[in-house]
C-alpha cells in the first residue's frame, strides 16, 4: 500500500489539483478514518477555484470513509453549503455520498429536508439518487410526503417504482393512506396518471378499493376532484374484475 502521508505531503507543496485529484481518487479505493485529516486540509485551506477542480472527487472519498467510519459535523457541513453552490453533476455527488455516511452518521434535520426536496430536482439521477435515500430512512417527514405525491404523477419507470416501494413501505392500510391524502389537501396534487399509480401500488382486490371510494365520498374534497378519484377507481376496479 502506498505512503499516503508522504503522497500528501507532496501535494501540499505543489497544490496541483490533477495531483490532487489523483491522489483523491486512491483514497477513495482504501477508505480509512486516518485520511479524513487530509480532506480535512482540502477543505480549510484550499482557494476556492482548486476546490471546485477537485470537489467531485472529494466529496467521492469522503461518501466511501463515510460509508465506515462516523464524519464530524465540519465535513458534514461543507457538503451542504457545496450542494447549493454546485452543478448538477456534484449535487448528485452529494446525494450519493449522504447515503453513504447515513450509514454511520446521523444527519441534521436540515440534510434530510435538502434530499426531500432533491427529488424534486430536474436532472434524473438526482430525483432517483434522492429517492433511494428515502427509502433507507425510518420515518416519512410530512413535506417529503408531499414531494412523493407529486412524483406520481410522473411517466419515468424507475422514479415510479421507487415511490412505489417507498408508499409500500411506509403506508399501512386504506384508512392511513386516505389521512394522508387528506392531510394538507394532497389530493388535490395528484392527476389521473398519479391517481392510476396510486390504486396500483395500494389495492389488490375490489373489496379495498370500495373502502377507499367510501372514504372519498364521505369526504369534504372539492366535488370536481371527487369525480376524477372516482373515475379512476372505476376503471381500476373493472381492470381488477377482468383478472378475477
């Protein structure tokens, strides 16, 4: 195995960022809590212009240590103010590397509400990067719930099915899933292609679906929006009847 202390010490005196990149890149193949004290001086001391040549690779290194070892609250730190100061390229870097260190380390509130709303993000891998993250996590916050909705509404076939694993995990029967589309009007996000994903993720037999069109019609939902739910599990459950 390479000297990687001698290597260091030799890019501190040329602060090339080629050099810099490649020795990032070796780093990242033998992930050790001893070199975070070279990102460390990467991060504090360099000028912003060979930060940003060497940030992809970086914040690489940084998700493998993280995947191992717990990261102090200053590397944590630098990856949120990079993601709002980065292309798109280095923001998926960034998803990437939290769910990486999620593995060992606790995320602020503030990480977690930044990924919630990356799935909103309009460069694909870092909606479907952001998605996976969720999917690792305990609990579905309130607002990212919101952004799951919206997301069914979408035709991608990866993003679908991962909202479709992420509702499978976290919803639990017909009366929950109703709360929640009731819960800061919801429902009325969903089109009818997001409503077509929705019964398809949730009711397998006829008798599931008839509570959740209970629900609908007892509910206070605006009546234009009524009829489409309604609309739409009538086809579902004629499509659910066929297969019988």
């Amino acid at each position: 195995m390479e000297d990687f202390k001698a290597l260091f010490e030799e890019i501190v005196k040329s602060n090339n960022p080629e050099e810099i990149n490649d020795f990032l890149i070796k780093l990242s193949k033998y992930p050790n809590k001893l070199h975070l004290s070279f990102l460390q001086y990467f991060v504090n001391n360099l000028d912003d212009e060979i930060l940003a040549k060497i940030k992809l690779n970086l914040i690489n290194t940084l998700g493998e240590i993280g995947r191992l070892e717990q990261l102090d609250e200053v590397f944590l730190k630098f990856l949120s103010q990079a993601y709002y100061a980065s292309d798109r390229w280095v923001r998926n870097e960034i998803i990437q590397a939290y769910r990486n260190i999620s593995r060992k380390s606790k995320l602020p509130d503030k990480t977690i509400e930044l990924i919630g709303y990356a799935v909103n993000d309009d460069y694909l891998p870092i909606k479907i990067n952001a998605l996976k993250f969720i999917l690792d996590l305990e609990n579905l916050p309130e607002f990212v719930l919101k952004n799951i909705f919206r997301l069914l509404n979408t035709k991608n076939t990866e993003v679908n099915e991962l909202c479709e694993r992420i509702f499978e995990k976290f919803t639990m029967g017909t009366n929950k899933l109703f709360l929640w589309l009731n819960q800061a009007e919801n429902y009325q996000i969903l089109k009818p292609h997001g409503i077509r994903s929705l019964l398809l993720i949730h009711f397998k037999s006829v008798i599931n679906v008839e509570q959740f069109r209970k629900n609908i019609l007892t509910s206070n939902w605006k009546d234009e929006l009524k009829e489409i739910y309604l609309k739409e599990i009538d086809i579902y459950e004629s499509i659910l009847l066929k297969n019988v």
